[in-house]
C-alpha cells in the first residue's frame, strides 16, 4: 500500500516470527528498516557494501547480507535475525569455542554459521571454509570460529 504524496509505502514483514508493519521509501535497506524502524540491532552496519557481513540475517533459510537487500524484497518472506535465534546450538558453541573477541562481527557470523548449519548438516572442513569467506573478523583467526560450528555440527 503506497501513502500517495510522501514516496513511502506501508509494508508488512515476518521478522522472527512475528509480522511487523513499517513505512519505507523504496531505497530502504532491509538493514535499516531492522534497526532504524525495528529496534533489531544485532545486524551491525559495518561496510554498508556487502563485503563484510556484519549485517548477515537469514531470509528463508539463506545467509544474507541485509545491507544490500532492499526492504521490500523482503515481503512474503521469514526473516531471522540474531534476536530471532533463541538459543540455538550456535550460540552457546561461540561462547564455548571462544569464537568472538569484540563482539561487533560476532553477530552475522553467528547468523551465517547457523544458516549453514542448517543448509549443509553434512559440510566438511572445504564447506565451512567456503562459507566463512562471506564474512570478515578483524581480530581474530577463524580457527575458533571453525570450531563452534564443527562442534555444532557434530553434536559436541
């Protein structure tokens, strides 16, 4: 529905889980409709360009980075974000593996590690490394991070 006048229209998105109406301009991200209208400010704005993945959500059950999807591609879809996870087995691994050390990255990794856990049960060590390339750390190795999600993915 298009408020006629103002360039915004009035949209309806199920973010974990719930359904949420908000008003946006047609060059909204999804990022910032999330934390500006939403108050869902696990995804970070980090780059802004897609090359960090600070701002990872699920939609369906892919990774994807919010920064570079617009708002209303959004419709008709699940979103997830990490306030949406409730604790999933991923979460705890981080904590367990030691898998952050400031925190601000942690949250969009947390985001793509459970997508792939949830698309690739089966992934071995060359999937997880393809799948952690999406996303940058800029204070620790990988090699914690590698861990919590084989810790989840073998059931440990």
């Amino acid at each position: 529905m298009i408020a006629h006048g103002t360039g915004k229209s009035e949209i309806e998105l199920l973010i974990n889980g719930q359904r949420r109406g908000v008003t946006i301009r047609s060059a909204d991200t999804l990022l910032r409709v999330l934390r500006e209208q939403l108050g869902l400010t696990g995804a970070k704005a980090g780059c802004e360009n897609g090359d960090c993945g600070a701002c990872t959500v699920i939609v369906g059950k892919l990774p994807i980075k919010s920064c570079m999807m617009l708002a209303i591609e959004a419709v008709g879809s699940s979103v997830t974000t990490v306030e949406g996870l409730q604790g999933a087995p991923i979460q705890q691994a981080f904590i367990d593996k030691f898998a952050f050390q400031c925190g601000f990255c942690t949250p969009g990794f947390i985001m793509l590690c459970h997508a792939l856990t949830l698309n690739r049960p089966d992934a071995d060590e060359e999937v997880i490394e393809e799948w952690l390339q999406s996303n940058i750390c800029r204070c620790t190795s990988y090699q914690e991070i590698r861990a919590a999600v084989l810790s989840v993915l073998e059931g440990k």
